[in-house]
C-alpha cells in the first residue's frame, strides 16, 4: 500500500498508542465527554440538524504548487500556549481555519491530539489556498469560550470544539460569529447557532444505515434487536428499531445483562430457548466486540447478524475471531477499507492500533476537507468521498445538513473485512 509521508513538523504529531483488552481489537471506552461510553466515541442526539453558514467571498483560485514544495509564513506564539499562529496576514485569497481542541486537557488530550494529527494530515495533502492556526484549550466552558472567542476573531471558519460539553457551551454563549464546524453533537435542546455546521459520528446513523442494508438482504424478514443497559447500546437499538418499523417491518427486542464486559450467562441461557422456540430471520446487535463474541459462541452463528463499528473486533495479525465470522457491520472505510483510494492517501499514525484513536485520525481528516470546501466553495451543497465515509452537506430551507454514510463490511475471521457495495 502506497502512503504518502508527512513532513517532520506533522509526523511529531502523530500519536501511539496502543489497543488492550480481553478480546481482539476490544478498545477501551472514551471519556464520556466524548462518546457517551461507547467504543469509538460515537455520540449523537437521534436527529442531529444543523443551519446555515452564510456565503462568503470566494477566494482567488490558487495555483497548486508541486507536491514535494512545503511553503511557511513568519510565525509567533499565542501567549501562554505555545502554539504557533501566521505573523503577517496570509495573501490573498488564502483562507484562514483555526483548529480549537483540548490539547491542554488531561483527559481529553490524547483524543485532541488524534484528531489535529488527521487535520494536519489533510493539510499536508491539500495545503494550497489554506492556512490552519491550532488554538488549544482546556476543560472548562471558560477555556472553550475564551479561545473560541480568540479563534474567531483572528480565523474564517473555526473547526471545533471536539467535546459535547464544550459545543454545548459555545451554542449557549450566542458567540458564534464565524463559520463554525463542530466536531460533535451538542445534546441540547437549543437550536444551533446559524453559521454552526455539525460533523460528529453517529452510532444512529450507523444504526439506521444498517436497518437499510438488512432490508435489502431480507425483505421480508423479522429481526431480533439486541443490546445491553448503556445509554449508547440503548440509542442504537431504538435507532435501529424506528428505521425497521418505518421501512415496515416487525422486531422483537432483548436487553442482555453485561457486567465489567461478560454476558450473564443466564440471560444468555434463555435467550437461546427463546430462539429455539421463536428463531427471527436476522439479529441486530447494539453490542461491542466482547459481548457478541460471547452472544454468539452462546446462540451459534448460523443467524444472519447485523451490527455498528463497535462489534469491530480490529485486525491483530495471526488472532483471528471465529465467533464474529459473517458478522455484517457498518464502519469508517479508515478502519476496513484500507486500499480505499480515499484511505490510501494518508498516511497512518504511528503504531496507533486503538480503533477509537484510529476513527478519531480520520474524524480529523474528513473536518479538514470539509472545511477547505466551505472555504473555497462558500454557499454550495457538495458531496465528499471521504475517510469516514461518502459525506453528503446540502442546505434545505435554510439549514445545513450532513449525512455520512459508511463503509459496510462482512468480517472474515483470518482475513480481515470484505465491504460490500452499493451500502
């Protein structure tokens, strides 16, 4: 596979870290502030929508300058963070991102770091006509604010904050005067601010894409939607369940106890003479990798079954799992598309074989070119093939909206992924 390197100031960005856990590829939870408790720190309200960012005057087309050419501008420090911001105002034409994170959080930094080494992965590739200035913060709403507020006024779109509090924060403040991308889902009841675009991930929509995909293989099949008591396992099956009901369908549901990452064995007990005496045509599982792993060496794996990134097991070389064999899944093409040609082109971060860190790297990339598009192509709806997916942003009556959809795969035990196309 052909990857493209990184210059030396972005590959010292470039995070390790490493997966653990009892089961292949199990990754650990991220911080709540990130994803709920759910592996890959999906977090999302069930109808994500955004509004309008308002045109802007489009920059002067820039001549691409050869790839191996690297152009650098004069740069001071904002005081007291040590982060390097443009001297002199870029030329003409040139757009202005600024990259607010949490760098400067104990428990989110690591995440931060992840998704800016994704920005600047995407900068790297496509740095023409565009200038990033990365503007950390810390955990408090006070923080978030006042470099938000810093960012604005000296950038022309800012991309962040990454955690829900802290998007939460910035659509309360009414501070929102530039085009802004944020890289979660606020959770609030107030409705976005007009120039606020939202590009999280989604364990809902994964879900809902899912129930599309299982209607096509079976149309007239009734499903048996599993999940344990997380909040994320709980949205996921009722997201699921309201697109089969939608799309006509019938489905039983199961909540499986799950302590410390087992599967009640008595639960599991049950639930295979339940099957016995009713068996569902397809399952739909709002598990992890751990706990289907278990589900299935319990129920055996002749039923057709359905699931999100989460059931993700990773690719650990020589370790395959058999329980998850034939699993069909919704994921990032990052994580099982790796000779996508959009995937491709980037190049991995250093011995980062955590999925939640890996999704995050890719999170990065696909804001990047969202918004370098936003930037050179103001007020237009336009479709990306990106690193988390094929993105879709259109504006309908006034709002802004994105929708992702994802890679679908069949896991192969021993071999890795096989996606499937026309999902």
């Amino acid at each position: 596979m052909l990857l493209k390197s990184l210059n030396s100031n972005v590959m010292r960005g470039l995070l390790a870290v490493s997966a653990a856990g009892m089961f292949a590829g199990c990754s650990t939870p991220m911080p709540p502030d990130l994803g709920c408790g759910v592996p890959g720190g999906l977090c999302a309200p069930a109808e994500p929508n955004t509004r309008a960012l308002p045109p802007a005057p489009p920059p002067e087309t820039p001549t691409r300058a050869p790839a191996s050419e690297t152009r650098t501008s004069p740069v001071e420090l904002y005081p007291g963070t040590g982060t390097p911001q443009s001297q002199a105002r870029p030329a003409a034409g040139t757009a202005r991102i600024a990259l607010l994170l949490p760098l400067q959080s104990p428990a989110l930094g690591q995440a931060a770091e992840a998704v800016r080494a994704g920005f600047m992965a995407g900068h790297e590739r496509d740095r023409n006509g565009i200038e990033v200035n990365v503007v950390p913060s810390g955990d408090s709403p006070e923080s978030t604010l006042e470099a938000y507020a810093r960012a604005a006024q000296q950038n022309d779109i800012v991309v962040g904050p990454l955690a829900r509090s802290s998007v939460a924060a910035i659509v309360a403040s009414n501070a929102v005067s530039k085009p802004t991308i944020a890289l979660n889902h606020p959770q609030t009841e107030r409705p976005l601010p007009p120039q606020m675009l939202v590009v999280g991930l989604s364990v809902e929509e994964e879900a809902r894409q899912a129930a599309d995909w299982a209607a096509q293989e079976h149309p007239m099949g009734r499903a048996l939607v599993l999940s344990g008591k997380a909040a994320w396992q709980q949205r996921t099956a009722g997201a699921f369940a309201a697109r089969w009901a939608r799309l006509g369908r019938n489905n039983a549901t199961a909540e499986l106890p799950i302590l410390d990452g087992y599967v009640d064995a008595t639960a599991l007990a049950e639930l295979r003479s339940r099957l016995a005496i009713d068996r569902p045509e397809l399952v739909f599982a709002a598990l992890d990798a751990g706990a289907l792993r278990q589900v299935r060496s319990a129920l055996g794996t002749s039923l057709p079954t359905y699931a999100i990134s989460a059931a993700n097991p990773g690719r650990s070389p020589g370790m395959g799992v058999p329980e998850l064999d034939g699993v069909r899944l919704v994921d990032l093409p990052w994580t099982v598309q790796p000779d996508h040609p959009a995937v491709m082109v980037y190049p991995r971060p250093v011995d980062s074989e955590s999925l939640d860190m890996q999704r995050l790297y890719a999170l990065g990339i696909d804001a990047f070119q969202i918004a370098r598009t936003l930037a050179q192509q103001p007020g237009t709806n336009f479709t990306l093939d990106g690193v988390t997916g094929r993105l879709s942003v259109r504006q309908n009556n006034g709002a802004w909206s994105l929708r992702r959809s994802e890679a679908a795969a069949v896991y192969r035990d021993g071999i890795g992924f096989e996606t499937v196309a026309g999902q």
